[in-house]
C-alpha cells in the first residue's frame, strides 16, 4: 500500500511511521489481554473501558516517547543531508530495531505475566543470571510456539509497512527550509517532553508505573495499561531489593512484625472517619503548641489551636519522609518512605491493605479530596491503590463552580475546596472515610488576594497561608456542623511533612525537621487528651482502627497508639541524610544500617527496617505469604 499522495512533506511521512509503533503495542496488548483474561477480564466494560483506554494513550505516548525520542529527532533536523538514501537506511534499521525490541519485550511479558504477576522490570535483568526468569521464559516459549508466529508477524509487517509508506523529500530549500523545520524541531521537543512526563502543568510529576492505578479497576489491569520497555526505563534506578540480612525471618518476625491481630470480641464502632493532610503544617507553626516562641506574636492556627484544645494533642508527632508524596502511604496505609518514596517505586503497584479497603469491606464508604488536578503528584493513583473508591479533584469542583477559584500555581484554593468537600460528604453513605491532601500552604507560597491585607504576615514566607488554610478549616468545620454525620466521625489532622521554612531553632535539628502538628478530634469529646509520647504517620491507620474497634488482622507497619501507649514501644522512623532517624521517648538514634550493636534499641531498629525490607522484597503488604 502506498500513502505518497497522503504527503504534503516528510513531516506527514513521521507520523505516518510512528503510527505503526502505536498499532503494533494495540496488538500487543490485545494479545497480552486475551492470553491472561482469566486475570485481566474486563468484567463492566462501560464502566472500565473509559478509564483504561484514557490511561493506556497516556502511558503509551510516554513509552513512545522513551523509545523514538532519537527517531523523532533525527527525522527532523534541520538539514538537507536528512533527504539522503543512507540517512533514511539509518533511520530505517532504528525504527525496526525499536520496533522489535517492543515486540520481543511485550510477548515475553505476556507469558511472564502468568507466573509473576507483573510486566518485566530492570529487576529481572539485575538477578538474570541466579534465579528461574530465564527458565519460565524458555518454558513459556516451547509451551506457547504461537507467541513466536505473532512475533515474526509483527516484525515483517512492520518493515512491510515503514517500506511502504514512501519518503518524499521537501520542495522548499534555502532559509525557507531551515526556519520552517527548525520550527517543527521545537515544537516536536515541547511535545515530545509533554508526552514522555505524561502531561502539560507544573502540578503533574513525571509520571511512574504507580500512576497507572489511577485508571484500572484491580490492581492486575495496571499492567493493561502498562507496557516495555516503559517499565524498564522507569525502574532503573529501583534494582532488586537490598538490604543487610541481620536475623533470620522468624526472628524478625518475633522482634517487629506489621501483622496485627486486634480483639476479636470487640464489636466494631460504624464511626466516619475524616483525615486532614495538611500540606507543611510544622510543629512550630502553632501558639498553643508554642506559648514561648510567640509570646509577644499573633496566632497562625488560632482555629486549630481551638480545636485541639478539645481533642488529643500529639506533642510529639513525627513525620515518616520529607516530601508530600512520602507522606500518603504513610498516612492511610501504614507504609513509610525511606530512601526512595514508596509510592514512586514498582512495589506501590502490589496488592495492599490500605484504609480504604480495610474499611471498605466492612461497608464504609470511600472518598478521597484533592484540590489540585486528578493526575496530580500521582496521589489519586496511590489512594485508588490503597482502596479508596470515590475521588473529588479540582476537574471536579470546577464543574460545579467554575475557574475562578484556581489559585494559578497547583488547583484550587483550601477554602472553597474544603467547603466544596464538606458539603460533597452529604453525598456519601454513612460510615464514610474521607482524606483530603490541602494544597495552599505550598511553594510559592500565595494565598488569595483579598487576605493579604487580613491575615497575620509570619515570621517566615508560609506563615501566612498556614493562617488561611487554619481559616479554611474553620469554614470546613462551620460546614459541617450542619450535617448529619458531623457528630459521628472522627477527625485526624496531620502534617504531610515539615515546611522548608523554618523559623524556630528547634525545627533546624534532626528532629525538629521532622516534628509535625497532629492531633485527633471528636465531636462527642470522646478522643481528648494530651500525650508526649513519640508517635508518627504511619501509627494514625492503626490507631483509628483501634479506636472504631476493628476486630480482623491487618498489616501495618505502624502500631495502635492507645493501645500501645503503656508498653514502651513508641518510636518514630524516618530517613535523612543517608541514615535511619529512630526516636524514642527517651533517645534518638541515628543508624546507618551498619552497627555492629546488640541492645534492645539495636535490635528494634534492625528488625524494623530489616521487615520493611523483606516485604518490599517479596512486594507483600498484605496478609498473605
């Protein structure tokens, strides 16, 4: 077949190409499908088929990106020398190379997939050579022969194809030639960086295999959506699991195991759950908490500061990471970051016993609340992987209200939103959980024009959107009083980390840079006090559970609060600096995963990262084997 009368120019001729790179990874995955349908069948196809459809152009538009950026490149410099019948062979034999480097790498994750349940990483590669891959692949090959027909199917028709649609050089010459296509040179690199970080906006991070939940029902149709190399290239950096082998597992096991067995004859409490993430909410940021570092100042949190008064104060809260995307899996699946964020790495594709879904199969209702974009930070993916089942977003809010209330940098300002979330609960069945990630408190640091001249300026450049997000919690819970559930639910408000401004001595230390504000409230004052002991993100899960008495094992990395609270094993963990933080009541460590030590402390620590590590290892965080 030949397409010459299609072309205008050669340009036409490269989308002609990389259109035979887009239908081959079609056919790849509609093999892929079908050969693992007993896993991968679509059960509701006008419910799924959207979704999976938007999430396989994204991710193929990046795949596509990763592997004909140099194609695309060279298709388009601008220079006459590109016309040549050499030039043309070169780039001839990289496009089939590519070509069947997809072809190989996706059939052979199409019988892989069986097996091990996930696409081909740069894991397999880096443990080759002393361990099955290679024999299951052989195996897979010999015992499905057909794989091997449809791939030399692929391969000729896709030189067929390239061979048939002709070259045809441009009819312009001279400066013409060379403004016109070093024009499209960089219009084709915005488009090609667009594609390959999977979206336009400052509020989408480049994109991971994680995202890919976002747009699948189950956790096995993520890798529907996926593909190679895609999945390579994006887990290099991410090699098999590491890490010093200090007990046997048994021992381990013994000394901290994430297995909870709660009472079982505790009968449990259908109460809403509502968890505020609140984005850089240090410790210090508060005048209750802090009388002596603002004697003579005025209040950032003077609503919190009210409110806590009424609930329990954790004094000595930590947070599990330094970054936003750390602190979610912390938060509402009990699972800390360390030296790479989890929800980054392929492990956060794995089946997972998150909030959501612990709650979920006792019948509560699932939401999730973000004011900035749905693909925003990856955080509806890794929430939708935690088992949350309904999602708000700023595409949401603006449906219903419009655009104005973008605040021109990451979505939509706390206070509407949160408002906007308040009344949107009506909506949910009770009991409900429901976590909202705030956005206003974040760099550059910009609130709303009409309080500028209102709020209180701060002893640093955050302190005044810590004192309109304080406002907009106070307009939430104004809301919410006036709904049925309010007196039902408890309320969780937690820092995702500690802001990178600082302003007391104390926030500058190890700890203090880690010294979070977090504190439960109940309408029915039946959560009130105030403890020192050390506490952290990743015990809020297990500890709301301990409070609705929940009464079926679950797997956590965190502990009960309250019920712990009298046993002398409260710590908090994180990673700085290439080293473990472990903060005691008493103590804190600093661990470099090398110490030749033998206390209690030591063997704590040892066991505690050394657990972390294994289930990353076996990407078990269930209670399954």
């Amino acid at each position: 077949m030949n397409y010459s009368k299609l072309h205008k120019n050669d340009i036409v001729t490269l989308i002609l190409r990389l259109l035979i790179a887009v239908a081959v990874i079609w056919i790849l995955r509609i093999v892929f499908y079908f050969y693992n349908i007993e896993q991968l069948a679509i059960k509701n196809w006008s419910k799924e088929l959207s979704n999976l459809i938007t999430g396989c152009i994204i991710f193929d538009a990046s795949n596509l990106t990763f592997t004909f950026t140099p194609f695309v490149i060279f298709s388009l410099l601008p220079f006459k020398f590109r016309e040549t019948k050499a030039y043309q062979k070169g780039l001839f034999i990289y496009f089939i190379i590519a070509v069947t480097a997809i072809i190989i790498l996706n059939l052979t994750d199409t019988v892989y997939f069986r097996y091990v349940f996930k696409r081909i990483t740069i894991d397999e590669f880096s443990y080759f050579h002393n361990d099955n891959t290679a024999e299951i692949l052989f195996k897979g090959v010999l015992e499905n022969w057909y794989i091997l027909l449809i791939a030399i199917a692929l391969i000729v028709g896709s030189i067929q194809s390239y061979r048939s649609i002709k070259y045809i050089p441009q009819a312009i010459s001279g400066w013409k030639f060379y403004t016109l296509n070093l024009v499209v040179l960089i219009l084709a690199t915005g488009i090609l960086l667009a594609c390959g970080r999977g979206g336009t906006t400052r509020a989408i991070r480049p994109i991971t295999m994680s995202n890919a939940a976002q747009y699948a029902e189950t956790p096995q149709k993520i890798y529907l959506i996926l593909s190679n190399p895609f999945c390579i290239l994006k887990s290099i950096g991410n090699n098999k699991v590491q890490y010093t082998k200090y007990y046997s597992e048994d021992e381990v096991n013994k000394l901290y195991s994430p297995i909870h067995q709660p009472d079982k004859t505790k009968q449990i409490k259908k109460k809403n759950i509502v968890i505020f993430v609140l984005e850089s909410f240090s410790y210090e940021h508060s005048k209750f908490l802090n009388p002596d570092l603002y004697k003579n100042g005025e209040s950032y949190t003077p609503f919190l500061d009210s409110l806590m008064q009424q609930g329990y104060i954790f004094d000595r809260g930590y947070a599990n990471g330094r970054k936003s995307i750390d602190a979610l899996p912390s938060v509402i699946a009990s699972i800390p970051s360390f030296k790479t964020p989890f929800a980054l790495t392929d492990q956060a594709l794995s089946p997972m016993s998150g909030l959501g879904k612990v709650l979920g199969n006792e019948g509560w209702d699932s939401w999730f609340f973000n004011g900035s974009e749905r693909r925003s930070m990856g955080f509806v993916a890794f929430a939708k992987s935690a088992g949350y089942k309904n999602f708000a977003t700023r595409e949401d809010y603006e449906k219903v209200n419009g655009t104005n209330d973008f605040d021109g940098n990451w979505g939509i300002w706390d206070m509407p939103f949160l408002n906007f979330m308040a009344n949107k609960l009506s909506d949910a069945k009770q009991p409900f959980l429901a976590t909202t990630f705030t956005i206003t408190s974040h760099h550059p640091f910009a609130i709303p024009e009409e309080y500028k001249n209102i709020l209180p300026k701060g002893k640093t450049l955050v302190q005044p959107c810590i004192a309109y997000t304080d406002r907009a919690m106070q307009k939430f819970f104004q809301t919410a009083k006036t709904k049925n559930w309010y007196n039902n639910t408890i309320f969780v408000i937690v820092a995702d980390h500690v802001s990178s401004e600082v302003y007391s001595p104390e926030n500058r230390s190890g700890i203090g840079n880690s010294h979070i504000m977090y504190f439960m409230f109940t309408p029915d004052g039946s959560v009130k006090g105030r403890s020192s002991k050390v506490t952290q993100q990743i015990d809020i899960m297990p500890t709301v559970l301990g409070l609705i008495n929940y009464n079926k094992p679950y797997f956590a990395f965190g502990r009960d609060f309250f019920q712990d609270e009298n046993k002398n094993n409260d710590f908090a963990v994180n990673y700085n600096v290439n080293k473990f933080q472990w903060v005691t009541d008493s103590t804190t460590y600093i661990f470099d995963e090398k110490s030749s030590g033998d206390t209690i402390a030591d063997k704590k620590i040892k066991a505690f990262i050394q657990s972390y590590y294994m289930h990353m290892e076996k990407r078990n965080f269930t209670l399954g084997k």
